[in-house]
C-alpha cells in the first residue's frame, strides 16, 4: 500500500502510524484511543501500566523539568499570555496538574524558560522578546510567591540553561554555544557571554527551517557533563527541529560531539509527531531515565507545541539515546511514583477565578487584572477595545483536535462580548454580539453583522470539529440551539502561516462599554 502525502496527512491525523518492514509495503497500525479525564480531555495515562503521548496536550512548548525530591515540577514558553509560566506538579512523570503561575507581571514575550534549585532556592531564567532580555525570578517555596523579575539584561541570547561547575560555579548556557558566569546568588551576572561550543552541524540537503542553537540543557551523569541542544528551527519543515548532544568532563569543555546525532528527528510527514526537539533529560522514581521534548502533531499546527515523553537508555560508552522512536504507540510507564490527577477542568462554574492556572489574558496592560472578577457564580469582564484584536480576551489551553465549548452572556448597553479562537491579535474567529447585531470574526477581522433577535442576553457556543467551525445560538438558555450562518475551516491559524509560535485557543472577550457578565462555561473534548 503506497499513500500520497493528502493521505499520510490523513492518516496521521486520524491517529495511525505507518511502520516500515524490510520488502513488506508500509501498513497501517492504529493507535489506541486516548484515554480521557477532565471534560472528556484526552490524557497520557491509559489506566493498564502505559501511557500514549501526547504527556501534555495543547501548546505547551520547551518543557523545562525539575526532579525535586519525589516530586517533579515543570513549565514551558508562555509567550503572551499572562499571568504565565503555569508550574505543574507530577509525582510519576506521567500525570500533571497545576500549581501556580509564577510570572504575573508582563515583561515581554516569555520564551523558553529554565526552572531549577540551587540551596534549597527556587530559580525560574525567563527569556523574552519585546524586548529581548532573560530575567530572573525567585522562590523559596516552589507554590510562591516568587520575587519579582530581575533584568539581567542579555540582548543578544534566548534560552538560558542553568548549570553548575565542578568548582561550584554558576552559569548560564545560551543559544548559539555560548555561555555566561551567574553571581554565587544567581541573581545577576559576572562579565560577558563566551563561545564555548560549536554545535553539531546537520547535513545541507536536509530539509530545515534555519541552524538556530538554542534551548541549551545540562546536565551532570557519571563522569561527565552532557550539552543537550536544539538546532534545525523550531518550526517550518516538519523535518527540521532535531536534538542534539555533547559531553564534557568539565563545565568547561572541550565538548565532545554525541557520534549518534541527531538523538532524535521528525523524518518523514508520515510520522505522528512533527518538528520534534527541544529535549531536557530526568530520572523517573524507578531509576529509568526520560526526555521531556516538545512536537507538533501532524494535521494540527493550531495545537501548537505538546509536550512528550521519551524513554531513554544509557549506553555502555558513556552515551545515552532515545528509544521511543515516533511516539505514536503506548509505552510502558516509569515505575514508582504516585499518580495524581491529570490535568484541570476547563469547564467553570466562575465560583472562583482560575486565574493564571486556567484563565491567562493576552497581552495584558499593567491594570488588567482589576478587569475580571467573580461575583455569585458569574464572570464579570470589564470591556477594553473594540473587537478581540484590542480587548485582551481571556483564554485557555485546549489540547484535543475537537471540542466545543459554550456559555451564557449578557451584555451592558453600549457592550459587545463573544467566544472566540483566538492564535493573536492579528488572526481569530469567533461570534459576539452586541443587543442588536451579531459581530462575525473571521480571518482576525469584523465582517458580517446580521441582525441580533436575543437582545442583550444569549448563550453561545463553539464547536472545532478538527478544523471545521460552526457557531451556535440560543436564547432560552440552551433548551434549544439554533446554527449560526456561517461556518469556517482554521486548519491555517497557526504559526507557519503567521509566526509568533502560538496556538489556537478558545476564549471569551469584552468590548466596547461596560461590564459583560459571563455565566456557567462549559467545555467538552469530542
């Protein structure tokens, strides 16, 4: 059987992977269903002693892991979604749930970050764009509070990765192979960066996005150092993000190429996972070893980057590789540990806000969050802007390819509020109304406004069927729906079409005048 590439995308989307037998044509083999939690949300754990990737599901891109004890904290990029840096908490590596948002106050576009524990000390190095700088925050218990941001003031590097010297010294590896001394208290810096490392060098006539080393992890096994890297671009070609690795007997090298690289590589669209990289290593309860990594999966850019999670052997030599080839199938889960419960309720009642946790603005102004509040089970957002585009909706993460999601909304006069799937400010969808006319986005702009029969209040509901959009209506609080006019297909409201490295959420949004009032939100995975 010989599938053209329409077909391997379908193919892959629909959960099966194609497995290649020497003089035998590729055959399908179908994955097992997910199994689901929180509103019917797909979750690694299987429930029989294994676990299907994706380890978390939806845009959560260049994981950094700490293993603390029996416990195991992570987080990933934010970007511009504030408050940001959400902490996880696992005790297995397999189920996660939330803890914190560590960053509250908005300092730019928050790239890969590295959390880490020198002393007894928390440690949180957050790159960011507009402007480009790396900062530093933290804590002395990982639940917070943790300090507020110190600039260390690093224009020219993304990525800092945390390492300690033989001798106790401090650093902070960079992208491009370079490297920079941390004060004892890890607060600022000591000099200038330094290139220390040349990274491997990918053959020309592979298919990639540009060289970009970044995302930079060390950590110290045995005998020696090992320099863990991302090169090939994050993004672009499905076959260009790839990890790479060196090892040193000093954190100051010289640093010795791994003669298996690349560890690990997307290559062929075939594949479940696409533009795999970005890798960190850590040790499960059980003794085994695991690399959390991140990956697009085929057919859906708009999820953005979900994390995975690799099996890792060390070697006899002093190397260590990646066994769990293109993730596509159940694996055994690490041994040891506690499971909690994965992941969080994207439906809320609005008894309390989620804030930071759940609910995250984008680009928020220094004052937003005075904008929302709870009150008697109901969201109360203050209008900002005109439309999404200005408004600073409030967003969550949903990691299934299908899910539809709804709520009742009652508008002030003058008001206009909505749901939307929102990727920035420049590309969304969604449907809102003010009391006389419906407010249609599309392509991240205002177009259709047909005539409003409900007046101020209605419930509204959004359904993403892999990519196909409908809009739903009623006003009798969801005894009977009517379809909404218009339908949309946003397989392309994603990063390779307008960058940022973003993915397609689901939210709600206030504007024009007033306070719009946000009732009984439900969600549920397809």
């Amino acid at each position: 059987m010989t599938l053209n590439r329409r077909e391997a995308l379908t193919t892959a989307a629909l959960g099966t992977s194609l497995i290649a037998v020497p003089g035998v044509k590729a055959q399908r083999t179908p994955a097992p269903p997910p199994a689901r939690g929180y509103d019917n949300q797909r979750i690694p754990d299987l429930g029989d002693g294994r676990f299907l990737n994706p380890l978390m599901a939806g845009d959560h891109p260049d994981p950094t892991i700490l293993k603390d004890g029996r416990d195991y904290y992570m987080t990933f990029s934010t970007f511009d979604s504030y408050p940001g840096l959400v902490i996880w908490h696992s005790r297995d590596l397999v189920n996660w749930r939330p803890l914190t948002a560590a960053l509250t106050r908005n300092i730019g576009s928050v790239w890969a970050p590295e959390l880490c524990k020198h002393k007894g000390r928390y440690y949180l190095y957050i790159p960011t764009k507009n402007p480009t700088t790396s900062w530093v925050i933290w804590a002395d218990r990982i639940e917070g509070p943790w300090s507020d941001p110190i600039d260390l003031k690093l224009p020219n590097h993304i990525d800092p990765g945390h390492a300690v010297g033989e001798d106790g010294t401090r650093w902070l590896f960079l992208s491009g192979g370079d490297r920079i001394r941390l004060a004892p208290d890890g607060l600022s810096t000591v000099g200038a960066p330094e290139h220390v490392y040349d990274p491997w060098r990918y053959p020309d006539s592979w298919d990639v996005e540009g060289f970009s080393p970044e995302g930079p992890k060390v950590l110290r096994h045995g005998e020696y150092y090992y320099l863990i890297t991302a090169v090939g671009g994050t993004a672009g070609p499905p076959t260009g993000h790839m990890v790479i690795a060196a090892r040193s007997r000093s954190i100051d090298g010289p640093w010795e190429h791994h003669p298996g690289n690349p560890l690990v590589r997307t290559t062929s669209l075939d594949e479940k996972w696409w533009s795999r990289g970005h890798a960190s290593l850590v040790e499960a309860p059980d003794g085994s070893w695991w690399s959390v990594y991140h990956g697009y999966e085929n057919g859906f850019w708009t999820l953005g980057r979900q994390t995975l999670l690799d099996p890792v052997e060390w070697t006899a030599d002093g190397w260590f590789r990646m066994k769990g080839g293109d993730l596509s199938q159940p694996m055994k889960k690490p041994g040891g540990g506690q499971a909690v419960r994965h992941g969080q309720a994207l439906s809320d009642d609005f008894a309390t806000l989620a804030y930071g946790t759940k609910w995250n603005f984008f680009r928020p102004g220094p004052d937003e969050r005075r904008r929302a509040r709870v009150e008697n089970r109901t969201l109360l957002l203050e209008a900002r802007g005109k439309a999404p585009s200005d408004s600073a909706p409030l967003l969550l993460i949903a990691g299934d390819p299908g899910y539809r999601f709804e709520c009742d909304i009652e508008i002030p006069p003058g008001g206009t509020a909505g749901l939307i799937l929102f990727y920035d400010d420049k590309l969304y969808c969604g449907l809102g109304f003010d009391e006389k006319r419906f407010v249609t986005h599309q392509y991240g702009i205002e177009r259709g406004r047909p005539a409003n029969p409900h007046g101020r209040r209605m419930r509204l509901r959004v359904v993403n069927d892999r990519h196909i959009v409908s809009f739903h209506t009623s006003g009798d609080d969801g005894a009977t729906w009517t379809r909404f006019d218009r339908g949309m297909e946003v397989s392309g409201y994603h990063h390779n079409v307008r960058g940022g490295f973003l993915m397609l959420r689901p939210g709600l949004y206030s504007a024009g005048q007033g306070t719009a009032r946000f009732r009984d939100f439900r969600f549920a995975a397809l």
